[in-house]
C-alpha cells in the first residue's frame, strides 16, 4: 500500500515538474513582452512617470540618466487629488509643503541641480493616458521634441505605446526602464507583488483597448 502510494506521489511530483518546465518560457514570454527599454541617447528632458509603483526607482534612474550626461532636465508631475482629498481641502486643510519638495530633495541628493528640475502639477490625472496628455501638453508648450521616459520596466512597453499614439512623429521618444526596479520577467510568479504588478498591466492593457 505504501509503495503503492509512494509510485503514486513520485507519478505526480514528475508531472508537476514537467508542467512546471513546459509553461516557465510562457510565463517568462508574458513578464518579457512588457519591458521596452531604448538604447541609452541624449535628450532634452526626462520624464519620471508618477502612475504606477516603485516611484523611487524611477527617480534613481533619471538621476542616473542626468549624471550620464544623458538628458538636460528631469521632469516630475504629481499632486494627483481624489473627490475625498478635495473635500478635505474645501474643510481647510492645506498641505504642510508642497507636494514636489520630497522629490525635488531626492533628485538633488542624486545629483540633479534644482534649476534643472521641472514640476507639473496633475491633479486630475488617474492613468497612463491621463498623465500623458498632461505632461504632454507641457512638454510641447515649451517646444521639447526629444524625451526620454523613465518608468517601472513592467510598464515601458504600454507606456511607450500609448506616448507614440497620442503624438505621432510629434516626439523623438527613448524608453528607459528603471534599474533598481524589482520586476523580473523570468521569475515573476514567485512574488506575490510582482504578479500584483504584470496582473495590473495586462488589465492597463486591456481598458485601454477597450476604450480607444
């Protein structure tokens, strides 16, 4: 009965292995088809996306693209504000500094004078899409024709997409994913917050087509 039992455990634990082996190329082709990341070329301006996760990262890396000599300015944009955060304002609250300052700070810690730090304030924006068209609409009031777009790596590829779309032959546009950001495509399904994260995109993915 035992060795019956152990035959059967042993058929099962080969099974699972080969099922585990025949689908890790599958599952590594998922996380791989969302990273874009551009070769490395100068540009005008960076943009550090704020949408998303792992917000730090993205800063060390449009550091580290400034130190390079890489880019000229590095623009953030934030202060985004829910229906409840405004009624909260409309009560009288009023933040104790302004909402860039911490990252103003960071970014001139990693070596980016303030003077070459740009904030926009996006208050209304919720997603990629949103937060394209109004960081975009600085970006071209001000005539920057090359960028470079620093974001989490899981997000380059639709992010990348939906910049291309909106300004089509409008921009010189370089993908660059941050470095220190966790994602690995080749092992994501072993963390718990990074299948959070390709889950989340794919979904990005989905609305976007559903709704354009």
């Amino acid at each position: 009965m035992q060795k019956t039992q152990g035959k059967k455990l042993l058929i099962i634990s080969i099974i699972l292995i080969l099922l585990y082996m025949a689908t890790t190329p599958a599952l590594s082709y998922l996380g791989k088809f969302l990273i874009r990341n551009d070769a490395l070329q100068h540009s005008e301006a960076t943009v550090v996306l704020a949408t998303g996760v792992d917000y730090y990262a993205r800063l060390t890396e449009a550091a580290r693209l400034y130190r390079l000599n890489l880019t000229d300015k590095v623009i953030i944009n934030g202060n985004r504000k829910s229906a409840t955060l405004r009624k909260i304002e409309a009560l009288g609250y009023k933040p104790p500094c302004h909402w860039s300052e911490k990252f103003i700070q960071i970014l001139i810690v990693l070596g980016v004078p303030r003077e070459n730090i740009i904030a926009i304030g996006a208050e209304d924006a919720f997603d990629t899409v949103s937060e394209a068209r109004l960081v975009g609409d600085y970006v071209f009031k001000h005539n920057i024709k090359n960028l470079t777009i620093v974001t989490s790596k899981f997000h380059t590829h639709r992010a990348g997409y939906i910049w291309e779309k909106l300004y089509p032959n409008k921009l010189k546009l370089n993908m660059v994913a941050a470095q220190d950001d966790p994602f690995d495509p080749n092992s994501w399904w072993k963390n718990g917050r990074q299948i959070r994260a390709l889950l989340g995109e794919y979904g990005g993915w989905f609305y976007y087509f559903w709704h354009n």
